[in-house]
C-alpha cells in the first residue's frame, strides 16, 4: 500500500515474492524431481517413481542421461527460485521526500556486500518522469535526470502495468507530486 501525504510518498516494491513466481517455484520442483527419478530409474533398472509406475523402463542411454540432465537442470532452477522468493530480491521501497528534497530507492539484492543497495540524490535532478515500453511488452516508467549524460533510473515497479492506461496514471500522478513532465511511449529518443 502506498503511502502519500503533501511532502512525502513512500512507494512499496514487491520483488520477486510474486504470485507468478510462486506457481513456477511449485511446479518446478516436482517435475525436476520426477524427470530426475526416472533417469536414476534408468540407470539402476529398477522402478523409483511409485506413483508413476512402468511395465518397463526406458533405456539410460540416451533417454536416462537426458532425463537425469533435465532433472538436476529444473532442481537449479527451483533451488533459485525459491532463493530469490525467500530472501525477496528485488523487493524494496521507494521514498520521495519534497520537505527534505530527496529520493531515496532501496532495493534488496542476494545475500552479500551487495544485499542491501540503497541509493539517494536531490529532488531538482529529476527533470521528467519517463514511460518505456520493456522487454516482451511490459511498461516501465523511468526518471530522466539532469547532469553532464542523461541517466534514466527505474524507480518504479518494472513490469506491473498490464496496460499503457495503468502506466499512464501512475506515471501522472508521480509526475504532478515531484511537479516534472512526463515523457511518453511515442516521442523518439
């Protein structure tokens, strides 16, 4: 929930604990384990899936090495996806402060030197409030900075807007708070 007054406003990022993510994490997992056994099933000619269980087993070479591949492939991936849900990468909060002049992003990242990334610069260095079409078609709503190169920084949920109307408002009212323009999808550069 967004937080919103005359001066500040404190906008919540959700991250990677994501209903989309939980799905893949869950479904992942137990199909990695199932293509991992049948693959071990090969190699040791016996019948290691119970619930799955064959009149005869599929050979260890090719079949069984590739299901095994397929198997440790997909227990990777789960392992990283549940990693990033559990220690919430990406997740964070962004914090605009008219009366102190500032904003500050925090974002958190993986466990390490780098697992809490904080960043803060003066409100006046933001001189328009950008909207980008992404990767695969998802909007992003970008700060165009001032300075001696043209910065854009991400400070907004990447991605959540289903339609260019969401961006739109967000991007709208985060644009009449910090008093700058909005750049749109269709201006060249």
């Amino acid at each position: 929930m967004d937080q919103q007054s005359e001066w500040l406003r404190v906008e919540p990022i959700e991250g990677s604990r994501r209903v989309g993510n939980l799905f893949w994490a869950c479904t992942t997992l137990p199909g990695a384990l199932g293509f991992f056994l049948v693959g071990i099933s090969s190699y040791l000619d016996r019948d290691l899936t119970p619930l799955l269980p064959s009149s005869q087993l599929i050979p260890f070479v090719p079949q069984g090495i590739v299901m095994c591949f397929y198997g440790i492939s997909g227990l990777f991936l789960s392992l990283y996806l549940w990693c990033t849900i559990l220690w919430s990468v990406g997740s964070g909060c962004d914090r605009y402060d008219k009366q102190g002049g500032m904003i500050s992003l925090l974002r958190w990242g993986f466990p390490g030197e780098t697992r809490r990334i904080y960043t803060r610069f003066p409100l006046e260095y933001v001189q328009a409030i950008r909207m980008e079409e992404g990767i695969d078609s998802r909007y992003v709503l970008c700060m165009r900075m001032e300075g001696g190169q043209q910065q854009n920084v991400l400070p907004i949920r990447a991605g959540e807007y289903s339609t260019p109307r969401d961006m739109e408002r967000e991007a709208a009212e985060l644009a009449r708070f910090l008093d700058v323009s909005i750049e749109g999808l269709d201006e060249g550069g």
